[in-house]
C-alpha cells in the first residue's frame, strides 16, 4: 500500500567520508563519491570518484570512474576514466585508466595499460611484404664470392 520510493544515489556527489583519524577495515562498495583522509585497508568499488587526500593511505585494489590519489595508495587501481596523481600523491601498484595525469612530484611505481574502449580505431596502411635481394659481389675471375641475403 505505501511503498518506500528509493532514491537514487549521485555518483558526482562524495557521500563517504573516512575522515583523518579514522582506520576502515574491509570492503567498501558505494553507488556515490568516496574520500578517504585517514586509513583504509581493504578494497574499494565505487560508481563514483575517489579522492584519497593528502593524509589519507589506502592499502587497498581500489575501482572507480575517477581516481585522485593526493595520498598514498598501495594497491592496484582501475580507472573507467581519469586517473590523477597530485603532486603529494604516491601509488605503489598497478594501475588501468582511460586517462592518466601525474603531477610534477607526484610517484607511481608499477605498470599501466591505457584503455582505449572509446577511442575510434584507425587502421594501419599495411604494405606489401618486400621480396628477399641476394647481394652478390663482383669479384675479380679466380677469387671466390660470398653470397649474402637479406630479408
């Protein structure tokens, strides 16, 4: 009879906050924006941002829309869209992102793989494979001749 409408969450708004101080440990998973100022250990999925500011440290595989790592993250990160690290920010793993930004003194220490899912595709003009030349050198009569090939 009377039903409870269900709001939607805005993944543009943060709506959680662990604050400077604050240890978290376990697994966070939000339909909004997260920021951590103190320290997380665990892992993070977010439909939203995630700004782990200045004080803040996660120790955690962390998967969002955007990234700012302003902190310290150790652990992997998965970008659907920008990834930026400040010029306090470090991240010690390996990263995804469709956009990458690293501010002068900012550190990443790991491997990225860009993801181009969006971008159009452009095809390689692709030439003809040449045939091998054999390079045979004059030599005067009686002297012998090598023969070299290239491919």
């Amino acid at each position: 009879m009377f039903k409870k409408k269900k709001s939607k969450i805005d993944p543009n708004m943060t709506d959680t906050l662990i604050g400077e101080g604050t240890s978290f440990e376990g697994k966070i998973k939000s339909e909004g924006g997260i920021r951590v100022e103190g320290e997380m250990v665990g892992d993070i999925e977010c439909a939203g941002d995630i700004t782990i500011g200045e004080h803040g440290v996660s120790r955690s595989n962390i998967k969002a829309r955007n990234v700012i790592v302003a902190g310290k993250v150790i652990g992997n990160v998965a970008a659907s869209g920008k990834l930026t690290i400040k010029a306090t920010g470090k991240l010690h793993g390996n990263l995804s992102a469709l956009e990458l930004s690293i501010e002068s003194g900012g550190l990443f220490q790991g491997s990225s793989r860009m993801d181009m899912k969006d971008a159009p595709f452009v095809a390689e003009e692709k030439t003809p494979p040449r045939e091998p030349e054999a390079i045979v050198p004059q030599a005067p009569e009686g002297d012998a001749v090598s023969v070299l090939k290239t491919w």
